[in-house]
C-alpha cells in the first residue's frame, strides 16, 4: 500500500497566526487611525503623515511584542526539555513509568503501553516526553524571529491599503473610501485566514468585518468629537 502525503493546517499555525494578526491590526490600526484623522478636519497631509507614522510605529511595535512574547514562550520550552532531561538521566525507571501512563490513558493496553513507552524512549526518550508529556512539537515550537518578521511585514502590508487610498482619492472622499477599503481588505483576509486554517469562511469574514468596521466607526466618532471641539 503506498503511503500518502497529508497536509494539516496545524502545521501552519506558527507562521500563519502571526500573519493573520499582523495584516489585520495593520488593516483596522491604521484604517481607523486615518478615517479619525479626516474626521477631525485634517488637511489630506497630516493624514498622510499620520497614517505613515501608524503604519512605522505599528510595524515595530507588532515586531517587538511578538519577538518579546513568543521568546517568553520559547524560555519556558526550554527550560521544561532541560528539566525532562535532568529526570531521564536521574529516574528513567519513573520516567518510562510516567510515559506509559500517558499511552494508557489514551486508551492504550498496559502490557501494550509500557511496551511502546519502551521503544519510544529507546529511539529517542527526551523527544518522546516533549511530544507526549508537554506537548512540544517541530509544528508547534516557538520561533521569536520568525514571528517578529512575519508580523512585521504582514503589518506593513495591511497598513498600505490604507495609506494608500489616502493618495488617490480627494478630501472628501477618504472617509468612506478609506473605510470602504478597508472592510474589502479584512474581508479578503479573513477569507485568505479561514481557507489556509481550515475554518469556517464565513464566520471568519463576518468575525474580522464587525470588529474592523466598529473600530473605525468609534475612532471617526472621537476625531469628529475632538476636531470639532478643539475647532
């Protein structure tokens, strides 16, 4: 019988996350930002002024907190591989003990559990507990520096469809235009997120749609209020 390849969209958790969430803060931070600006009156320049200095700032501050964040994670990873390590070097019996448990409690026969359990940790006794006791895989390990990158430039690329649309349209038209754009662009992603995750497209569209549209309709609410007061 041959073998035949699968695809699974957890194994692509870890890069899609952090893409997903890039471009869509990148979408609503700075679409919002912009369509609060020409609320309060601004001239078509300081939108634009302030649309690239959301889209710089939110860039690193996406790139920051992700490379901070998933590291913390990555800290805690390896600080329990060392502490399993300690434990299969110092109580193997207890530890082979401890593993076929685990397969018991999946459902595997004794006998059959504390058999496997012995095979696995003869093949590879630190990977088997990362797998099967904390739950530590290749698809699911933390990597700081790829998602700082991946936020970053998925952060960037949400912000442009925004700031952009500032350049081609007049005054009069960035609101809706600007506001417009933006819910396509979130639609899209939404869309793009839920086919590579395997979720539901439309609850995923209608999910990034609300919240990108009430972002933008309390941030024009507040640049009218304050433009109209410090007016």
């Amino acid at each position: 019988m041959r073998p035949h390849g699968e695809s699974h969209a957890i194994a692509r958790i870890g890069w899609l996350r952090a893409a997903v969430l890039g471009a869509n803060d990148g979408i609503v931070s700075t679409g919002s930002l912009i369509v609060g600006v020409a609320a309060s009156a601004a001239t078509p320049a300081e939108v634009l002024v302030a649309g690239s200095a959301a889209l710089v700032a939110g860039a690193m501050s996406m790139a920051a907190g992700e490379y901070v964040s998933v590291s913390s994670q990555s800290d805690t990873e390896r600080a329990d591989l060392a502490k399993e390590r300690t434990e299969l070097a110092t109580v193997p019996e207890a530890e082979l003990h401890e593993l076929a448990r685990i397969y018991e409690g999946r459902g595997v026969e004794p006998a059959l559990a504390a058999e496997v359990a012995r095979q696995m940790m003869a093949k590879d006794a630190l990977l088997a507990h990362a797998r099967d006791e904390l739950g530590i895989s290749d698809m699911s390990t933390a990597r700081p520096l790829q998602a700082a990158i991946t936020s970053a430039l998925t952060f960037t690329a949400g912000a442009a469809a925004p700031l952009l649309t500032v350049l081609l349209v007049g005054k009069d038209l960035i609101i809706p235009v600007v506001a417009g754009v933006s819910l396509l662009c979130l639609i899209i992603l939404g869309a793009i997120g839920a086919r590579l995750g395997g979720a539901p497209v439309g609850r995923s569209v209608a999910r990034v749609a609300f919240w990108g549209a009430m972002a933008m309709l309390v941030t024009a609410l507040v640049g009218r209020l304050f433009g109209t007061t410090v007016a």
